[in-house]
C-alpha cells in the first residue's frame, strides 16, 4: 500500500461553497497544480487577486461532509502551512527542501507565498498541538510566520500552478 493513500481531501469549486463536490487524493491535486490545470486562472489572479475568490480550494486537513470542523468525516493527519509575503518564493522552497519533515510545497496563486505541507502523525483531537508546532519549527528554521488564520482545521487552501511543485518521496513524520 502506498503511504501516501490515507491523504484523501475534499475539494470545492470556490470559496463561497461548504459543500464539496467530490473526494479526491491530495496528490492529484498536487498533479493537476505541477500540469497547469488552472495556469490562466492563476495568472488572472495575479493581477487581481479578487479573483482567486473563485478557484477551486481543497481542505488539506481530510474530508468534509460541511466545511467546518464539526463537519470533518475522515482527519488526515496534514498540516498546511500559508507563508504569505515571501520575496523570493523559489529559494524558500529550496530550503524547504532541505527539511526533512516537509512533505510538499508549492507557490500560491499570488505568486509570492508558499504552501507547506507536513504529515503528522497526530489524531484529530492533537491537531492544534501539531499545527502550532510545526509553524513554530518552521519559523526556528526559516524566519518565517505561517498566516495566523490560516490554523484552522477547515481551512481551505486554493490551487495553483507550479510546475516545480516539491514533493519528498520520502518525508519523516513531524513528531513533537
């Protein structure tokens, strides 16, 4: 079995809906980011980023039956990271690459931020112990603050298009 199969998420057509249209696996959504599924709504966003209001958005976090942490059906174990605000995004994800725990990341829709994403191997009951600590741990190495709202068990995270999407075939598990 794949280790990666347990990361299944809800996705959504934009961020007005609580209702998910489907299940998916996080890394096809990884796949369709790297492919450039969404590369022209991703460059209108860049000049309006009113417009990323209407991307599709994934809950990294598990599966939703409601977009809110009441309506979790199935945890994950993922914590995503917002770095908002990065001048130069690519040489952050090069260092990202040097951090064992970091499972994946991208470039957001701006541009100019970073989504990390790190397993954890902690029950839904520790996910804000693990959240916390993995932005800690991640500010210790890097410098840099995760967004604050950003922490929340039902937060959505957009897609992008990076083709240099990050993705450590053999990450360890962030462990507290």
């Amino acid at each position: 079995m794949n280790k990666f199969n347990k990361y299944l998420v809800s996705f959504f057509d934009n961020l007005r809906n609580s209702t998910p249209i489907c299940t998916i696996h996080v890394l096809e959504v990884f796949e369709q980011i790297q492919e450039g599924k969404w590369s022209k709504q991703i460059e209108a966003c860049k000049n309006d980023l009113n417009k990323k209001k209407e991307l599709p958005c994934f809950t990294p976090s598990g599966i939703f039956l409601k977009r809110n942490k009441l309506g979790i059906e199935n945890y994950s174990g993922l914590i995503c990271l917002d770095i908002d605000k990065v001048n130069d995004p690519e040489r952050l994800k090069e260092q990202c690459k040097t951090i064992p725990w970091i499972w994946s990341t991208f470039i957001t829709p701006s541009g100019s931020g970073l989504k990390i994403f790190v397993q954890t191997p902690s029950e839904l009951s520790q996910f804000q112990i693990y959240e916390a600590e993995v932005a800690r741990a991640f500010y210790t190495i890097t410098g840099y603050l995760r967004d604050e709202k950003s922490k929340d068990l039902a937060r959505l995270q957009f897609v992008s298009y990076d083709e240099k999407i990050y993705i450590n075939e053999n990450p360890i598990l962030f462990k507290i």
